[in-house]
C-alpha cells in the first residue's frame, strides 16, 4: 500500500496497565512471578488454564467478553475464589477504570458495570498490596470498588508519602 510501518520498542499494556493501577506486578513476600496470557483462545475456545500459584501475578489479555466462561474455568482448576482481582480498562486514559474485587465475583462486576474496551484481568495478591485495605473489604453488599480516570503523578505522592 505504500506504506512502511515503523515498529518501536515500548512497554506491553499487561505490564503498563499494573503500574497506572498501583499493582506492583512482583512485590517481596507477595508475588515472586508474573505471567501473562490470553484470556480468548483461537476460533473463542479458551486457552490452556495455568495452573493456580499463590504468589504468581497474573495478567489476562482480551478476558473481560468471556469473563463467566474464564473465571469458571479458573475455579475448576483449583484457583482461589477469593483472591484479588483488578479489572483494569484504557489504562492511562483520561476515562481509565480500574475495579477491584475478588476472582469469584468478576463474572458479575463485568456485568453491572460493562466494559470498557481496551481492558485486561489481572489476578493476584499483589493487588491489595498498595490499595487502602478499606477499599479492599468485599461481602455480599460490597462486591468491588471503583477508581475512575487517570491521575498523572498520583503514583509518585504515593511513593513519596510511603518514604515518610
């Protein structure tokens, strides 16, 4: 077509989208691995379901339209129905969204609150790392907790107020 693409070295969106969310992707004595994997196989089939590790972070691509099919399949294999779970849409937007909650419940978050494609999963521990434990306590009346739209530089007054 006459056009030359020009490929440029960046950050993946798995890894860009836990820094815009506070989520530290490995975090001493919290997550010591990271793994990245897409949530939608070929032809909408599934992947292979990773087995579950405590303290693994994991990012899946392209899950939020088949988040019941997933998070049943996760379950099956033994994955904890209450760890954290953060639901991370247009990372770096100025309509950012990020939902936090716990893996059992994202099937029904995604269903309340919709989606906001581009958007990925990211399960783990390191999740509730960073965030005001208040923010993280989910029952039957409180199933997620919502931040919406990208602060530039919240990041750093975090840092800076942990350095004190």
């Amino acid at each position: 077509q006459g056009y030359e693409p020009l490929v440029l070295p960046g950050l993946s969106s798995s890894l860009a989208s836990t820094v815009v969310a506070k989520i530290p992707a490995t975090q001493r004595d919290v997550a010591d691995q990271v793994l990245i994997c897409t949530g939608t196989g070929r032809k909408g089939v599934l992947p292979q379901i990773p087995e579950f590790v405590p303290s693994r972070t994991t990012v899946f691509l392209m899950a939020l339209h088949r988040s019941e099919t997933l998070i049943q399949a996760l379950l099956e294999k033994g994955w904890d129905a209450n760890i954290p779970a953060a639901i991370v849409e247009r990372a770096s937007c100025p309509d950012q969204r990020i939902t936090r909650t716990l893996l059992k419940d994202v099937p029904e978050v995604v269903k309340e609150i919709g989606s906001r494609p581009p958007g990925l999963l990211v399960v783990g521990n390191a999740i509730s790392v960073l965030a005001p434990e208040e923010l993280l306590n989910f029952n039957n009346n409180r199933k997620y907790h919502i931040e919406e739209g990208y602060h530039d530089g919240g990041f750093e007054n975090d840092v800076e107020s942990l350095l004190r």
